[in-house]
C-alpha cells in the first residue's frame, strides 16, 4: 500500500514505534477527586429533591463532573479507545497541542530528515507521512516523546520507502548496504547513516536508537565507531557535501 501524498510506499515493514504507556495515575489527581465527589453530590441532592430546584443541583452536577472531571481525564488519558476513535469535545485541544508542538519541532526534524535523506523534497514529504501516522495513534498529553515517536515513523517511512524504489528498479544493492550518492554522510548505508544521524544530531542514547531502528545494540554502536572518519570530515566542511 502507499500512502495519499507522493507514492509513499510504507508496506511490508516492520513497525517498531512504541507508543508511550498511558499515565492512568497522573490523571488522578486529588484536585479532580474532590471535584468528583461534589458533583456527585450536587447529583444525589438533585434526584431527592423533586421540583424546579432539584433539577437545577442535578444539571450542575452533571456539568460539573463533565467539565472538571471527565474531559480533563479524557483529554490526558483518552483511556483505551481503538485507534481513530475520538471525544472531539475532550480532545480538541489535545489535538491542537500536539500539531503546535509539531510546528514548533519542524525545524529540528526537518534537519534530521534531510541528513537522513538527501532529496529535501522527499524528505519533507516523508516527515509529513511521518507525522500524520504519529497524530494518528498518538494518546495521551503532549510529552517529550512526541519527538522521538515522529522520528521513528520517519525511520520507518524512509526505510520502506528506499526498499520499496530499489525494488521497483528491479536492480541495485539493497537499502541496507547502499546509499544515495553525495555528501559525508550519503557515503554510509543506510542504517549506519540513520544511526549517525539520531546520535551526533537528535542526541538520542544509542541503546534508544537499537530500539527504535530495530537492531542489535551492537549493530548500532560498530556502525557509530566506523562512522567516526566521516563525521571529522562532516565537521571540517561544515555541510553534507
């Protein structure tokens, strides 16, 4: 299958992005139970008093539990709906704090993708793909995470994309030990360039990015060591060139 936008093949690999645990304590906050007990008082006081006062304690407690208790929960937790299943009441701000936080995370990312990949316009168009597989399956608040589940969909996208136009060559190296002729950093395989690239640019820990790529530590860390030659003359030149 390929995606909407540009042909983006992300068929026959394997999905290693994890979404984060959902946080059911954070959400239980002392604030938010004592909120809850008096809407449910408020309710309780409303179905034994049967006139126009009645129907008011218990209309006020019924928003009350909905305003202050359920959307902030649901809006922090999304508890355990099946993917693309939303509470558009709850949520809506949810979904608007993490596109800002996207926004705002672009610049580095686009960085990151375009020394992952050397077409810029490619590399634009898989970080949207990437994105939008992220605000798909992405539950819970806005979090440091959010970055580093973005750029493993991206690994993931640009991964299956490179395997999916070799093959559609019919000939060439596979993905895994050829690169994109070019710069520094397009000498390397592929693999070892997305290693490079989430150590010495995104700072992620190496034992995370064996995680998120899928491949033995020990994988990652040789292809890091032997990378060392082409990160001195990235560092000399200054650009990927």
């Amino acid at each position: 299958m390929r995606a909407a936008r540009g042909g983006v093949n992300t068929a026959g690999a394997r999905a290693v992005c994890k979404v984060p645990a959902r946080r059911w304590r954070a959400a239980i906050q002392p604030s938010r139970v004592t909120l809850a007990l008096l809407s449910l008082a408020l309710i309780v006081m409303g179905t034994l008093i049967h006139d126009l006062t009645g129907l008011l304690l218990l209309g006020l407690g019924a928003v009350a539990l909905l305003a202050a208790v359920v959307f902030p929960v649901i809006r922090g937790v999304e508890f355990g709906f099946p993917t693309g299943v939303r509470i558009s009441a709850g949520l809506r701000d949810r979904e608007q704090e993490l596109q800002a936080a996207f926004q705002a995370q672009r610049g580095d990312l686009g960085l990151y993708t375009q020394l992952i990949c050397d077409d810029p316009a490619l590399a634009s168009e898989l970080l949207e793909a990437a994105w939008a597989r992220t605000a798909a399956v992405w539950r819970g608040p806005v979090t440091p995470e959010l970055r580093t589940y973005v750029l493993c969909e991206f690994v993931h996208v640009a991964t299956v994309h490179a395997r999916w136009r070799v093959t559609e060559a019919g000939t060439g190296p596979s993905p895994h030990t050829a690169a994109v002729a070019g710069g520094a950093l397009s000498a390397l395989p592929l693999p070892a360039r997305i290693s490079v690239v989430l150590r010495e640019f995104a700072d992620l820990p190496t034992a995370q990015i064996s995680s998120l790529t899928g491949r033995p530590l020990a994988e990652v860390v040789s292809d890091l060591v032997k990378s060392e030659t082409v990160l001195a003359r990235f560092a000399s030149t200054g650009d990927d060139s």
